[in-house]
C-alpha cells in the first residue's frame, strides 16, 4: 500500500489496506469472518528451532501497526484472535478445524496462500484460497500443487523446509523427491532406516514445527464470528485513520446481500 500516514504522523496504510479487503470480503457475500494476527511474532517454536523466524527485520513502521490493526479489527466488529503462545496459522488451523465440525456450515474458506495452510484442506468443505490471484484450492488442487494429500503437508514441508519459516529442510531432496517418499513409504516416521539416514531426527523436528496446532480455543459457537456491523467506536478510529471514505465503505458493506 502507498504510504499514509494519520494527524499525529504515524504510518496506517497497512491497517487501511487490511480493513478495505475485509470489506471486500464482505460485499462479496462473507457473513462469518475471523482474523488471526500474531500478537507476539515468537511463538513455542522458537525454542524447538533457533533458526526459526522471529521480529527481526520487520520494518519498524509495519510492525507499529500490528496493534493498530488488532484495535480496528474489533472496531469493525471482526472476531480478532491476536496470537501469543501459538501462531497466526494455528489459529487458522483451529478456527477452520472447529468450524467445520459444525454441521451448519456448508464450506470453510482459509483465506491466505501460506503453503502451512494447505495440511487443514478437506476435500471441498475446507479449501484454501489466495484472494489476489483469485485461487481456490480444495483437496484435489492441494494434491496437485504439491503431490500429496493434505494430511503429509507437514512431511513434506519438513522435507523441502520452508524458508519463509526459517527452516531449511533435508539437504538433497527436493519437491519431486519429497512427494515420492511419501507416496512410497507414507509418513516421516514410516520411512525405512536408510531412507534419510542420520536425518531422520532432524526431519520429525522439522514436522513438528511444520504441524499446525488445532487446540487453540477461539470461539464456542460460529455465530460469533457472525459480521452484524461496526462498533460505535468505529467512526472515531476512522477518523484516526485518515480516511473519510471508510465509513462509506462500511455502510455500503452492511447493506450488502448475505
């Protein structure tokens, strides 16, 4: 997003640019939403790897929004989940987990492109979707990108690694090979003794760190997570935003068809 900054010279162009594209979400028909942040960028995996990702090199204007957002987030009457223990994508992984254990909801949508995301796939009642390349990805699709099925995301990840997370995988194999193994021997802890050797230890650390965790509790019920509006508070922090249109923005999103 282009730079924006609000009257007391703080940058906002990222909580803009996330509250437009909830808004989008929502004249788009979604009725239920719920945003996941990392509240604190470390997380229990930190002391599983020292190699995995942290807060540093974020850029000092980005990370000074995280709690910005997470204020305009429950001002728009989003469910919020900032994330402290556990990840972002845990939450992620729980809340479509938990959602899609309702017999009421017809189909669960994860809304990011994060390769992780792909393990919480079932079949077309939980898919995967990447909103800018406008990109829905059930099971089959999942098994087509990446040559297994949702449940060995986590083997293969821990066999390719996954740089964006800080982890580097199992040197000499690579996407062709990692999906081989697996569709031979089935999971990490299946393979035979000299399938990875001395590696094998490394590879189930890798796993583990790649395995969304499930038992975050979020919500009891999905009508929580049910949009009925912005919050009184709402006009207030638009206007701390700078942004006069958003209000409008709003409006026209509440008087949108479910």
């Amino acid at each position: 997003m282009p730079s924006a900054r609000d009257r007391d010279g703080r940058e906002v162009a990222a909580v803009r640019g996330v509250v437009g594209s909830l808004l989008g979400m929502i004249r788009g028909g979604a009725a239920y939403l719920g945003v996941a942040t990392d509240h604190v960028i470390e997380s229990f995996r930190n002391d599983l790897w020292p190699g995995y990702k942290t807060g540093a090199g974020i850029d000092p204007d980005l990370y000074a929004q995280f709690p910005l957002l997470e204020d305009a987030l429950r001002a728009l009457g989003i469910a919020t989940w900032p994330m402290i223990e556990f990840e972002a994508d845990d939450a992620l992984a729980a809340a479509a987990a938990a959602a899609a254990r309702d017999s009421r909801v017809d189909r669960v949508f994860i809304c990011t492109p994060d390769k992780d995301l792909a393990q919480c796939v079932q079949g077309t009642r939980v898919v995967q979707m990447d909103r800018r390349k406008r990109l829905t990805r059930d099971e089959a699709g999942v098994v087509e990108k990446f040559g297994v099925r949702p449940a060995s995301i986590p083997d293969y990840l821990a066999l390719v690694g996954d740089s964006a997370d800080g982890y580097p995988g199992i040197a000499g194999i690579g996407p062709k090979g990692a999906a081989s193994l697996l569709t031979r021997y089935g999971r990490i802890e299946d393979f035979p003794a000299d399938a990875l050797g001395e590696q094998r230890d490394l590879a189930l650390l890798f796993k583990k760190l790649a395995t969304l965790r499930t038992d975050a509790r979020l919500f009891a019920t999905v009508e929580e997570l049910r949009w009925r509006g912005p919050t009184a508070a709402f006009d207030t922090f638009q206007q701390r935003l700078g942004d006069s249109r958003l209000l409008a923005r709003v409006e026209r999103a509440a008087r949108a068809p479910e």
